[in-house]
C-alpha cells in the first residue's frame, strides 16, 4: 500500500507529464492537404484549417472524410512523438 507522500510524488509526476503533453503540438492533415488539425499532446482540439476550394465545394462528404483522413494523420504522429519520448528512467521514478 502506498503511503501519503508516494501518492503525492505520484500525482506531482502525473501532472508533469499532463503539462509537457499539452505542450506538445502536432498537425494531422489530409492526404491531399487540404484539411489540417491542429492538436497538442494530451489529446485536446486546438485549431483546424480548412482550404477555402473545398469548403467552395459545399462537398460535406469530402470535408468529413479529409477530417478522418486528418486525425488518422494526428494520431499516428502522436505515437510516434509517444514512443521518442519514452523514457524508461522517468518511468521508473514514477513507480519507485
């Protein structure tokens, strides 16, 4: 059972680690580039961009389907970023 100072050495880990992914931005966009999502680390909604030829177009269809095409993009960024910045000493403290 974990005593009242791990748990907070715990919580202060955990919201360091919230703070240094929001930091983070990353872009997912559509394939064609038309469509770009702008998000941070934690998986909160930043910004979007959208090319004015496609929303001329009226083309609902194709706007939701370069917005899947661009959160697809996002997430496999993310993990990418997840994976590089993985530290098995951090990790370690956090449990230790």
């Amino acid at each position: 059972m974990l005593n009242p100072k791990e748990i907070l050495k715990m919580q202060g880990e955990a919201k360091r680690m919230q703070k240094k992914l929001r930091e983070k931005k990353i872009t997912g966009e559509s394939k064609d580039g038309r469509l770009k999502i702008y998000m941070n680390g934690a998986q909160e909604f930043e910004d979007i961009y959208i090319d004015e030829e496609v929303l001329d177009a009226e083309d609902l269809k194709g706007i939701k389907k370069r917005m899947k095409e661009a959160f697809k993009s996002y997430q496999k960024k993310l993990q990418k970023e997840m994976m590089s910045d993985m530290d098995m000493d951090s990790l370690k403290k956090m449990f230790s």
